[in-house]
C-alpha cells in the first residue's frame, strides 16, 4: 500500500494518508494573546482543513489525543469542544497535561480520521 505524505518539511508531514486512514501532525494555534478557548477554536478550524484537504471530514475522525500546557485550562477547552462534537459522531479521545514546545502554546491536538466515502 502506498503512502501519501502532504506538505512535508525536513522534520514531518503535516498530513499522512496510508490505507483509507489520514494522520494529522499536531496543530497548534500559539498567539499569545489567545487564551485556552481561541486556540481550541484555531486548532479545530485548522483540523477541519486539513482533513478536507487529505479528503476526509470531521465525522470521519476516529480519535483525536488533545495536549493542554495546563489542567485548570481543561474546562474552558472542553465547552469549545462539546460546541465542536456536539452535532458529529463521538470520536475516541485522550486529554493530557504536556509541557508545550513555546510558552505560548496552550493547546495541541493530533487525530487520526478515515478518508471519507
């Protein structure tokens, strides 16, 4: 089976698609002047394109691992994230506290999704 690798630099592919499934590196919406919310938002908006670029969708997604710089951040990104799934098929998901690779960085996530049919 043949590997498809889109927009790849000398460190990593932005988009992998291999055998009906796309990867997704980790998307990150780092401005400093976003809070924990407008860099949920960033990251899923940036999510959405990628997969409709790698010729999936959101209802496509089969899991998702979410990375937060801290815990007391994770109600605020869970209410943009119920928000996001709240019309789609759930998703598996894991949510853990990472230290980020910029201060400015409070959210990252990377998923995993079907090519849709």
């Amino acid at each position: 089976m043949a590997i498809e690798r889109i927009h790849s630099t000398d460190r990593m592919s932005r988009i992998v698609k291999h055998n009906g499934t796309v990867y997704l590196c980790g998307q990150t919406a780092g401005q400093a002047e976003w809070d924990i919310a407008e860099q949920t938002r960033q990251c899923l908006g940036k999510v959405e394109a990628l997969l409709e670029e790698a010729g999936s969708n959101t209802a496509s997604i089969l899991s998702v691992t979410i990375y937060i710089r801290d815990m007391k951040d994770f109600a605020a990104m869970n209410e943009v994230w119920d928000a996001w799934v709240a019309d789609l098929p759930k998703p598996a998901r894991a949510c853990v506290e990472a230290r980020m690779a910029r201060p400015e960085i409070l959210v990252e996530m990377t998923v995993t999704a079907a090519i849709a049919d």
